[in-house]
C-alpha cells in the first residue's frame, strides 16, 4: 500500500497549484483583517453574495514587506484614504499553498482606482440614512448615570470576551461591585441581527432597572463582524433609552454599531476599564465633597469656639451691665408707679370731698338751718296734705327744737 507522509502531500499540492497557476492574475475582492507586522501586511480577503452580504469565498492574503512599504503609500496617496479593512480591491497576486501555512495569495501590485469595498460602501449607506432619519446621534446624546452599577449585556454567554469582562469587574482594585445580568445572543453568523434585537427588546421591558446596556463580543477577524454592520440593528440601537457601550471588535475594527453607540471601546475588557473609570470619577467627587464638607465643618467649629471664648470671657461684664440696666428701668418704673399712685390718690381725695360737700348740702339740717321745717307724721316726713287727715298727730322739726300738734284744718294748693 502507498502512502504519504503530511509533509509529502502537502507539498506535492503546492508543486501542483504553483503548476496550475504559475503566474500573476488580477483579482477582485475586499480587504478584511488588516493588520501589520514586523513592517509585513496580512489580511484576509473575501467576497460576498450582493444579495445576502453572506460570504462566499475567503482567502488568506500576504503583502511582503518590500512591496507594502511601496503599495501602501501609492495607494493611500491615490485613493485618499489608508488601506484598511472593509475596501474593495483589485490586486494582482499569485496563488501559493504553503506545506505548513496552507492556501493565500501574495499581493504584487494594486490598481488604486478600484477602491471603497462593498463593506465601507454599506457603512457609508447606512450611516448616511441614520443621519437622514435623525436618529444618527440620539443615542450618544443620552448621559451615562454617575453610577453605572446595573448593566444589562449582550453576548455569548460562552464567549471569551464576555467571561474577561466579568473577571476584570469582578476584580476591580477599588472594590466597586457591579450588577451584572446576561441577556444571551448570537453574536457571528447571519442570526445576529435578530438575536441582538431580540435580547434589546427583553431589555426594554425592565429598562427601570439598568443603568446602561454593554454589547460585547471580543475579537475575531473583521470579516466575521459583518452582522453589525446592518441597518436594522443600527436603528435599534440608536433609539433605545439606555446608553450603549460597544466592545465588539478589536482596536482596528469599526461597524456601524460603534458609530452609533454612545461609547465605544475596544475590547470587552476596555469596557470594564471604562465602567469602572466612570464610578471613580463619581467617588473621587464624592471624595472632594466629603473633603469639603470636612473642612467647613471645621473651619466653622473653629469660628464658633473663637466666638465662644470671646462670649464667655464678656459674659460678667453684659450680666453685669445688664442688672445695671434692669436696676435703672426698676427705678423708673418705681418712680413712675408712685407717680401714678400719688395721681390716683389726688383724684379720689378730690372727688371725695365733692360727695361730702354734696352730702352735707343736701342733709336735713341744712337745709332747717336755712329757715325750712319738716314735717312728720308717725316719723315719715309729710311731702304732701293728701297725706293727712284731721286729727292727725303731727311733730314739725325745726332747725333748733320740734312742735308736736294736731292737724285741725287740711288745705290743698
């Protein structure tokens, strides 16, 4: 029986794809993964279905450090813009099928004039209608909470990037505890779209009881993060009433979710730097108002212990002045109760003697001393003859002495 060995095999593949194609060839694609090393340039290209935006064919690429050092200016140059991920390519490559790297192609050249890719195109669509729509920046408009404790996240729930993100939290240095809850979703592939706004919608129901929603997703190659490039998604997103924070792709990457999402950062882990930042910033102010009030306190303590010695090193002499003072309005008041008492007292006098005098006018002896009599009939004083009868005892009271008679003949006026 023959048979290969691993290196044998591979190697006579190579020999026969360097046969089958043996030249150069002119190839259109988009760029996806860009990325640079040691001044060589690796990336991935791929090539979608226009109806679907579902890859259909992807290939490992290679720009060798002596041929991207002069591409990549004369494109960047050409082009207006840096030769990135998302860009549709023409490139001139050969076909290589390495016995331990497997199948890529070696970029030669680039024709600069066949630019923007399907992918940044989309991108451009779909922001482009955002801001049409007014929804572009609703979401970044929303404030963060002071305290971003209770957080709502999108992801897999067996994704690397969703576990790094807890740990980092969980161990954050100054202690600040997070409420964490896993809304989970798919988070590569054609459901994405509807998973995401699927685990939104669930959000929105208890939207009361977070602070902010985090999208995380970790890395991966840029091709693999088309589904957050769709428009749907986008909108969702922009409109909802919590702030989104992003962490979906690495530093190099950029979707359309990013564009729109009220902060972006690189990493799962970057979002956590970033949580924890903004609940540091709330207790380094909290930590200056509590300084502050600290120090007024003190400052006031101190003022009123100054103004307390001060008030009790015076207090005999205000007592002192005081009693001085009560002593002296005591004394008015005496002189003025005499005063008064002195009035009153004249005044009663007065009007006493005016009742004596009255009295004394109008009593019967006077009034006999005069010249005038009175009468009595049994004691009672007689004011009129219809009073008496004939034969009557009568007494007659004069001013010095009585007559006492009988009435003998009686005569009205």
């Amino acid at each position: 029986m023959d048979f290969f060995t691993l290196s044998q095999l591979n190697n006579n593949l190579a020999s026969a794809v360097k046969n089958a194609f043996p030249e150069t060839y002119w190839v259109m694609a988009e760029t996806s993964d860009v990325r640079v090393s040691n001044r060589h340039c690796y990336l991935e290209f791929v090539e979608k279905n226009p109806l679907t935006n579902v890859i259909i064919a992807k290939a490992k690429g290679y720009i060798w450090a002596n041929i991207y050092e002069m591409l990549q200016p004369y494109f960047e140059q050409a082009t207006g813009r840096r030769f990135d991920s998302g860009l549709r390519v023409l490139v001139r490559v050969s076909v290589d099928l390495h016995p331990v790297y497997g199948y890529g192609l070696t970029v030669y050249d680039i024709d600069p004039a066949y630019t923007l890719g399907d992918l940044q195109t989309q991108r451009q669509a779909i922001l482009r209608r955002l801001e049409e729509e007014g929804v572009l920046t609703l979401n970044k408009e929303l404030e963060i909470p002071m305290l971003p404790q209770r957080i709502a996240v999108i992801s897999s729930s067996t994704a690397a990037g969703y576990e790094d993100f807890l740990n980092h939290l969980a161990g954050n240095r100054f202690g600040y505890v997070f409420y964490i809850r896993l809304f989970p979703a798919l988070m590569q592939g054609e459901q994405t779209e509807a998973s995401i706004i699927s685990a939104l919608d669930k959000i929105f129901r208890y939207k009361d009881l977070f602070d902010v929603v985090v999208i995380i997703r970790g890395g991966g190659a840029t091709s693999d993060l088309a589904s957050f490039d769709s428009y749907l998604l986008a909108a969702n997103c922009a409109q909802f009433p919590l702030p989104i924070i992003t962490g979906i792709g690495h530093e190099r990457d950029d979707t359309v979710l990013d564009f729109i999402a009220n902060h972006r950062a690189k990493t799962p882990t970057a979002v956590a730097d970033f949580l924890i930042a903004c609940v540091e910033r709330t207790a380094a102010k909290l930590f200056d108002c509590q300084t502050g009030i600290t120090e007024a306190t003190r400052a006031f303590l101190k003022t009123a212990t100054i103004n307390l010695h001060i008030l009790t090193s015076r207090l005999p002499l205000l007592v002192n002045s005081l009693i001085e003072y009560k002593k002296s309005k005591l004394k008015i008041i005496q002189l003025q109760i005499q005063n008064l008492v002195r009035q009153m007292l004249t005044g009663q006098h007065s009007k006493l003697n005016e009742k004596r005098s009255f009295f004394r006018l109008s009593s019967p002896k006077h009034i006999l001393a005069k010249g005038y009599s009175i009468t009595l009939k049994n004691g009672k004083a007689v004011k009129s003859v219809k009073e008496l009868q004939e034969g009557d005892a009568i007494e007659t009271l004069l001013a010095e002495g009585k007559i006492t008679g009988t009435v003998v003949h009686l005569q009205e006026f």
